[in-house]
C-alpha cells in the first residue's frame, strides 16, 4: 500500500457511508409505500413476512453498519491526522490535510495556498515521499520492538504492502515526535 492509497482510506470510507445513507433513503421511501391489501381469504401461513417488516429490518442493520463506518471513519482520520502532524514541513502538512481530511479538490488547494496547480502537484508528491518515509520509520520501529519483546516477524510475507499497513496500523499510537527524533539524527 502507497501512502497515497493509504490517505486516500478516508475519501472512500467516507463514500461508502454515502452509499449506505442513500440506501437507507430508499429503503425508507420503500417501508413508507408499503401497503397492506385487506381480503376475506385465507392466507398461506408459509408466506414470508410483510415488506414493510422486511424494510424496518434492512433500515436497522443498514444503520448499525452506518455507524460502525463512522466509528472507523472516525478513527481511520484520527491515524490519517497523527501521520500528517508527523510530516516536518508545514505547507506539505496544510496539503494533506485539505486534501485528503477535508476532501478539498486541488484547485481549491491551489487558490488557497496562492500557488499554481503544477506546484501544488509538486508540493504533494514531496509531501507524498514524507509520509512513505514516516510509514516505513513506524514500521521499523514495531519490527523492532518485535524483536526485543522475542517476536519473529517475517518481512517477506506475500503481500508486503498488507505487511507495511500491518505495522503501522499497531505503532499508530507512537507519537509523532518519535518521527521527528528521526529527522533530527
């Protein structure tokens, strides 16, 4: 995993509770349609139960599984945020930030910051590289508390990038001025 698929995490959890707003929505307007037919005759008991029931049930997993995705989305920007904080120069920390915590398209950016597109490209990529170099610091630091703690970690797993997301995710809590030693060295 990049550390631009990595940022970019938030924008599409943040789609995909979009998605599932809009679904409940509909599944809303579809509980709010149903209607019952009243006749004298005898039903099947075998039957399933009613539509609007159906959609009630949908709408209540479909909002508990909503609000599991915030809760993620939540803590997903939470990491975003403490690795950002963690890059050394300001302008590339105003970048991400804008553009992948507040979903600020880049030409906004740009007129924001009072530069040109092209550099604010080349602001990103650079701000880019920090953040790879910071996932990679996190990760050698948990590979490292690994091996004092006696845990064999195998680096050379299938998917690296699983791998990389792995450490990170665990050493998340390390505070970015561990990383700001590291610049300092």
């Amino acid at each position: 995993m990049t550390a631009k698929e990595y940022l970019q995490q938030a924008r599409f959890l943040d789609q995909r509770i979009d998605s599932k707003i809009a679904q409940v929505a509909s599944l809303n307007d579809l509980a709010t349609k149903c209607s019952a037919t009243l006749t004298g005759m005898p039903r099947n008991p075998n039957r399933g139960g009613s539509t609007m029931a159906d959609a009630v049930c949908k709408i209540v997993d479909l909002q508990a599984e909503i609000n599991r995705d915030i809760d993620r989305l939540v803590d997903l920007k939470r990491e975003i945020m403490d690795v950002i904080k963690a890059v050394p120069n300001t302008e590339y920390q105003t970048i991400l930030e804008k553009r992948y915590l507040c979903l600020t398209a880049w030409e906004q950016i740009a007129v924001d910051l009072c530069y040109s597109i092209q550099h604010t490209y080349r602001m990103h990529d650079a701000a880019l590289k920090e953040v790879e170099r910071i996932i990679y610091l996190y990760c050698c630091l948990f590979i490292q508390s690994c091996c004092k703690a006696g845990i064999f970690i195998d680096p050379a797993a299938k998917n690296r990038g699983a791998f990389q997301l792995s450490c990170f995710r665990l050493t998340v809590h390390f505070t970015y001025l561990a990383v700001r030693s590291f610049y300092v060295l």
